[in-house]
C-alpha cells in the first residue's frame, strides 16, 4: 500500500537507491562544485576583513555620537 502523499505528489515518492549511495553520490557532487569555486586569494580576503572592520567602527562611532545627541536633547529638552 502506497503513501498517500506520494499519490498525490509524485516529488515525495521515495527515491532509489540506497541511502548510503544516495550520501556518497551527493559528497561527490558537492565536491565537483567546490572544484569550480574560485576561492579568493589571501590579499583579498585581508583587505576585505579590513574593509568590513572598519566600516564597523564608522557605524559604531555614528551610532554612539547619535545616542550621546538624543540622549541629551530628551534630558535636557523634553523632559524639562
């Protein structure tokens, strides 16, 4: 007796196979794909974290000079 989802949805029919060729074959392809990855060299990768780092200290200071702002404009300003 079949499942009933799996007369209604042929995608959900179970696959051939056994798992264990289904799991070697999927770590094969996935190992072909990362072969056609073009990793980035170590100079990229360094000025990127630099990049990334900085810009995080940019946003950092703006966001503790807007808070240092507002917290005196409500203090000083609206809850007079």
């Amino acid at each position: 007796m079949a499942d009933a989802r799996s007369e209604r949805h042929p995608s959900v029919r179970a696959q051939s196979g056994q798992p264990e060729e289904r799991h070697g074959h999927f770590i094969a392809e996935a190992w072909a794909e990362l072969k056609k990855v073009e990793w980035p060299s170590q100079k990229a990768v360094v000025s990127g974290t630099a990049v990334v780092l900085i810009a995080c200290v940019i946003v950092g200071v703006f966001l503790y000079l807007n808070d240092t702002v507002w917290q005196y404009v409500v203090q000083h300003v609206l809850l007079r």
